[in-house]
C-alpha cells in the first residue's frame, strides 16, 4: 500500500513540474499541421509557379504576332509550316488571305518590334496584332545581314516595352519561358522549361523561304518551340528577355534555340546610333569557303572561293574576280569558324581592310574600304 502511495505521490509531483516547465501544453490541430507539414517544399512549388504566372502577366501585352498577306505567283502557295515544302496548295491569283507566320516583341514605345529575319524575309504586305487584337501595317522592316534579326516599324505611341536581361550571366537548369503563336494559330501560347545548354552552334532553317543559316552561341531550352514561335522572346522568371526564339530541332523533341538577348542589344544599340537603320560594313561578294580536303584536291588555297563580286561595290573597285580565293583578312586567315562575314563584321563602315589572296595563280593583296551594306 505504501509503495502504491509513493508510485500515485510520485506520478502528481512529475506532472506538476512537467506543467510549470512547459513540457505539457495544449497542442492546436493547426499547430500541428505547421509543425509537421513539408513547407519548404511547398513554399518552393507555389515560389516557382507564381514567379512563372507573374512573368508572363507581365510579358505578355509585349508579345505580337506577325502576319503577311503574300504575293501570289504561279496560282500556288508553300505552306510556311510544312518543314520539308512537301506539298503546295492551288491559289486563285486574286485571292491573298493573311497569315500569322510568327512571333516578335514590342522593344520602344514608339512602335519598334523585334522578330527574327526569316519571319520577315518573304514578299508581301505585313501586319502586327498585338496582344489586345489591334492589327497595324508595316511601315519599315530592316533585315540584319549578319544576324537571324530584323526591326519591325509601326506606327503606335505608349505600347507596353519588354525588359532586356544580360545573357551572359544565363545559367543551366533555369527556368524559361517562351511565348509566341505557334502554327500561326494559337496566339499568345505559353511554354515553360529549363535552359538546357548555352553556347551551341546550330544551322538553321526558313520552310518559308528555304534557305539556312548558321547560327553560332545560341542558348537551347527544353521549352516547346514550333515554327510561328520564331521572333517571340526566351524569358526569364521575372519577365525579362534572354533570347529571342529562333528554331526548333527537326531530329529531336524539347530541342528549341533562341538567339541571345545580348546580340539583340547590339543590334538595337546600332539601330539607335545610326538613327533608326542597321548599319553593317560591306564588302560585296558572295562566297563559298573551301576547307583543306577540297583545296588539296583542287590545288587551291584554303579560304573563301568567290562565287560572284557585286556590281559597283568596293570589292569590284578593287578588282576582285569570280574565281579569286580571299586567304585572309588583316593577317587573319579565313576558316569555317571565322568566316568572312564574322570577320567583316567585326569591322566598321568605311574602316580599311587588307585582303590576302589567290588570284590567277598567285599570290597577291589588296587594300579595300568598307562600304555599307544596304
């Protein structure tokens, strides 16, 4: 009996003193719930959505689509979204429907929109819809010789501008997000990934118009791009550009690329300094460059072979030749990385260049100026 009264005695006093201590609270339901629930997890998901939700609210009264009603020729008609021109559609010559053919942002309140080159490359009348359905004509396009970019001109005051980031501070794994109206139908679509590499070299190509063009450094998302997403802008979670969507891989699926924004800023910057054009140092032949394989074989030199010199350009002033291979300029040989359009690009108009090269059977050099590309 008395160790029961010590047992019950002892119970009370270890109760008493739990409950001055603090060990024996009223635990709510809700405090539970806090106390045991994941919430960093949880914190991050709904951090993640909101931030993409949030860029896109704000981006999105930036993004247009691009149209163009075409010139009909011949009573047919390529399909721009047919990758491969696999089939053509009979016309009649006096109709022209309007087409969304792709994608481009709003960069100046003013009316100045950016898009890629190849969007813009076909003839016929053009047209802007903004995101609140206003339709505007092209008043001026101007195309980048060295670059898949073109400058699209309204006329339209107060548009809503997007913000520029600075792609070389990019990282693998973050987010991105595209927008634009892929197939030319479904206007103002959104996709989301991930940066999945940067500094890639692809050549890529216009179904529209048929041509490639090699594009060097682009940033490759996992981002769903499909042709009419081409121009639209890459953005980052808080709305900014980091690229401008420019190609999707034909030989894999989430392989998109997007032109980086910094390439973008230099073109505008020389848009602005030049007043409103793109002024790009010309020197006014087309080319092929030959690599060692076939200059062994043909007994030529390796640089680039000239296919054509244009009429009344600085190179034909100079007397450069059809069937001259230019070696090197300013003592910097030409090869299939550092081509002569990134070599001439390099330069300014009216800067003086020295050509190196194979004329005839001979060595020779000359000296040219730079004219401007128009």
């Amino acid at each position: 009996m008395k160790r029961i009264l010590a047992l019950a005695f002892l119970i009370v006093l270890l109760i008493v003193i739990g409950t001055k201590q603090g060990y024996f609270q009223e635990i709510s339901f809700e405090k539970y719930l806090t106390e045991n629930s994941p919430p960093k997890e949880t914190l991050k998901v709904t951090s993640e959505e909101s931030a993409v939700v949030s860029a896109v609210r704000k981006a999105l009264p930036s993004v247009v689509t691009v149209a163009i009603i075409p010139e009909i020729s011949e009573g047919v008609f390529l399909n721009p979204f047919d990758p491969f021109n696999s089939f053509s559609l009979p016309r009649d010559e006096t109709q022209a429907d309007e087409q969304s053919i792709g994608s481009g942002f709003i960069v100046r309140k003013d009316g100045i929109i950016v898009t890629n080159k190849h969007v813009v490359s076909g003839e016929g009348e053009y047209f802007v819809i903004t995101n609140n359905n206003k339709r505007y004509p092209v008043k001026d396009i101007f195309r980048d010789p060295l670059n898949d970019l073109a400058i699209i001109k309204i006329e339209a005051n107060a548009l809503p501008v997007l913000n520029l980031a600075n792609s070389e501070s990019l990282e693998l794994g973050q987010i991105a997000i595209a927008i634009g109206t892929p197939l030319g139908e479904f206007q103002n679509t959104v996709t989301t990934g991930v940066i999945s590499g940067l500094g890639r070299g692809i050549t890529a190509g216009s179904p529209y118009e048929g041509f490639v063009e090699k594009l060097d450094n682009v940033i490759q998302t996992d981002a769903a791009i499909n042709p009419g997403n081409s121009g639209g802008p890459l953005l980052n979670s808080a709305g900014e550009v980091i690229g401008v969507n420019t190609a999707v891989s034909q030989e894999g699926q989430n392989i998109g690329f997007a032109i980086p924004v910094n390439v973008l800023s230099e073109v505008l910057n020389n848009f602005q300094s030049s007043g409103d054009r793109i002024s790009r140092p010309f020197l006014g032949v087309r080319y092929k460059l030959i690599d060692r394989e076939t200059a062994i074989m043909n007994d030529l030199p390796e640089g680039a072979y000239v296919l054509e010199v244009i009429a009344e350009s600085n190179a034909e002033n100079a007397g450069i030749q059809r069937g001259d291979v230019i070696t090197k300029i300013d003592g910097q040989k030409i090869t299939e990385e550092d081509d002569i359009t990134k070599l001439i690009g390099k330069k300014k108009v009216g800067e003086v260049i020295k050509l190196e090269l194979w004329s005839e059977g001979k060595k020779t050099a000359k000296t040219i100026t730079l004219g401007e590309y128009q």
